[in-house]
C-alpha cells in the first residue's frame, strides 16, 4: 500500500531529522549501555532495571521507525502567497463572540492545537484550507458549529 503523503513545514522537517539524529546517536547507544548494565548486575528474571531499559528501548526503536516512516513520505510545503491559505499559511480569524485567535496550518504530524498549530485534516483546518481573507467559514466541531471570519493571513 503506497504512503499518503505526510506535509511538513521546513522548521518541522528539520525538527524530525534533530530528534532522529538524537535518537539514533545518543539515546539509542545509552538504553543499550543501559541494558548491558542491568545484565551484568544480575539475572534477567524479575530485574526491573533491565525490564525498564528494554521498555525504553521499544519506545526508541518505535519512534526511530516512526520518523523514518514519515520522512520517506514527507512532502516540505514551502509558503509563499499570502492570499490564500495554505499548509504553512498564519491565518488570524475573528470568531462569533468578536475574539481574535491565530492558527498556522501544518501537516498532522506538526499539529500542537495548544499551540495554535492545527493540522491540515482537522475540521478547522480543512475549512480554512483555500479561503482568502474576509471569507467566512462555517465548521461543524464536536461542540457545535462554529463561524469564523478570516482577517489576515501572512
């Protein structure tokens, strides 16, 4: 089955390769240290040091997997119209009760909402992806429909 491509902003492909690079390079030679260390202390049996280090160890081999995996199928966006909005696209919009809130359009594997970083594929996002400012867009969310008016994009 082929990869969807996973959508990145320039800071947010170079932020997966550091932590691979880190992953790679420095945690995973310190849980096999680690691991090692708990051999040499004792059995293997009901060691909970080395049952830790090799949880530890799963976890860093999965995210190892996981940035690969993302990598291989990523696509860098590159913003460069402030007219319409886009993945890497600062959009400021103005909701119904007049508050102003700023939202940048990343791929999901960027997404950090507390942030004001949304994901392309969330129901705001997807709204918002192609409109210019001074649209208005309706988005149906889990806590009812929303209206929001587009005031600056950059």
């Amino acid at each position: 089955m082929p990869h969807q491509p996973v959508y990145l902003t320039g800071e947010g492909l170079a932020k997966l390769k550091a932590e691979l690079e880190h992953l790679m390079n420095e945690r995973r030679p310190a849980v096999a240290a680690r691991i090692q260390a708990a051999k040499d202390l004792e059995s293997t049996v009901n060691n909970a040091e080395y049952d830790d280090a090799k949880n530890e160890q799963a976890f860093v081999e999965g995210r190892i997997l996981e940035i690969e995996n993302i990598l291989s199928s990523a696509t860098v966006v590159h913003h460069e119209q402030h007219r319409i909005i886009e993945i890497g696209s600062t959009v400021k919009v103005k909701g119904k009760d007049g508050a102003d809130d700023t939202y940048t359009i990343v791929g999901s594997s960027e997404a950090d909402p507390l942030h004001g970083r949304i994901s392309n594929e969330s129901p705001v996002g997807r709204a918002l992806l192609g409109k210019k400012v001074r649209d208005e867009v309706k988005v149906k969310t889990p806590a009812g429909e929303m209206k929001l008016k587009i005031t600056k994009i950059s």
